[in-house]
C-alpha cells in the first residue's frame, strides 16, 4: 500500500512539473508573439535590445533610432555617468499614449508619432539621457527634463531636419516651464555664468546633494536671480546639428 502511495505521488509530481513547462513554454510563446521583430545589437560595451510590437514600423526609421543611439549614448555616458546601464531595451509600442517615456532602462517609442514625425530622430537621444540620469529622486522636475532637452541640443544628430530648436526667450516663462525653455536657459548659464554648471546640477540630482541653494552656492546667485540676468539679456547665438 505505501508502494502505490509513493508511485502515486511521484506521478502526480511528474504531471505537475509536466504541466509546469508546459505552460510557461505557452506562455513565452504567446510573449514571442506579442512582437513583431526583437533585434539586439551591441557595440562599443553598449548593447540596444530593439523590440517592435508594429509591424507597419519603418525599417529606415528604425535604423535611424539604432544610429543614434550608438552615436549619442556613449557621449553621454562619458560625459555624466560612466557606470550607467551597458543594456538598454527600446520597445516601438502601438499601445503607446505620447511621443516617448523612459524608466528603468527602457524606452517606449509611439510608432504613430514617429511615423508622423520620421525625422524626429532626437526623441532618442533625449529619452536615453534619463537612463544616463538616473536621479533617484529629489530633484525637480523642471530640471530632469530641462538638462534632457540641453542634451538633445548638444548632441542631437537630426534636430535640423525636424526643425526642432530652443525657443527665444519670451516675457512669462519661467524656468520650471521645463524641456525647451529650461534647456536654453540651461546653454545661456553654461555660456554666461558657469561652464561646468549643468554637470554639477546633474551629479547633484543623481547623488541626492540638490537643493535650491546648490545654484547660489555655484554661481553666488539664487536660481531666481539668475534667471532674471537671463530674461534681461538673454540673447544666445546657438548651433545645431
């Protein structure tokens, strides 16, 4: 009797662990299925693990975003954060509400916006300047975006072609308008007040050492005085690639 007890459980554990692969091969294959193309490339140390779940997506534009990315990262990195992610994922995703959003090294692209804006080839390069920030929190939001838009002026590959460009300065914004107006803001301080500023204030946001008195500390101004010298001459001859 404790013979047939003892088959009947190793039967029972085999049909469980039988039904176990099962599923989870179910289940990897229905995963497979939810993308359209999966491609990983690694150069340089770097590796972009390229998901499409469009089928429709452009295989040129594609290509574009993989350029750009080998192009603009690794600058990044060098120049912000050497120990950032070696992998990151990008997924072109239909579901997708937006142009792009970065978290935990993977940036999800809508395909429509891209196939509507084929040449703004530079959401790449702002999207995976988040991976290289990295900030755990603390810092203002205003800043994350802005120092990402500085990047994608500073190291875009196609902002000409998709007329992307710093807005002039206009009487009421702010700097906490983030993106745009904050990153010209960002290149006028760079240029006028401290070359080294949106190096320290990105350090800053990553080691959790931000605050609002970390700009007067730096320049001998308040973040508020300096962006009045800026709206009172705030010419700035810029260049873009």
């Amino acid at each position: 009797m404790a013979n047939k007890t003892l088959l009947f459980l190793l039967v029972a554990t085999l049909i469980g662990i039988l039904k176990s692969e099962i599923t989870q091969a179910t289940s990897f294959e229905k995963m497979e299925r939810a993308y359209y193309a999966k491609d990983s490339i690694t150069k340089g140390g770097y590796t972009l693990l390229f998901i499409s779940k469009d089928s429709a997506f452009s295989a040129v534009t594609k290509q574009k975003m993989i350029d750009a990315f080998f192009t603009v990262y690794p600058k990044q990195a060098k120049r912000f954060n050497s120990k950032t992610l070696k992998k990151v994922t990008f997924i072109i995703d239909p579901d997708y509400v937006g142009v792009a959003a970065t978290g935990n090294g993977v940036a999800r692209y809508s395909p429509k916006w891209m196939r509507e804006h084929p040449e703004d080839i530079d959401v790449v390069t702002h999207e995976v300047m988040h991976v290289v920030q990295a900030y755990p929190g603390g810092s203002p939001g205003w800043l994350t975006e802005g120092i990402a838009d500085y990047v994608r002026y500073v190291y875009g590959v196609n902002n000409i072609k998709a007329q992307w460009a710093l807005p002039e300065y206009k009487a009421g914004q702010s700097y906490t308008n983030s993106y745009r107006i904050t990153a010209r803001f960002l290149v006028w301080l760079e240029k006028n007040v401290r070359k080294s500023i949106v190096n320290e204030m990105d350090d800053a946001a990553r080691t959790r050492t931000y605050s609002a008195d970390l700009w007067k500390q730096k320049t001998g101004k308040t973040l508020d005085e300096l962006w009045l010298s800026y709206t009172q001459n705030p010419a700035l001859e810029l260049a873009y690639h």
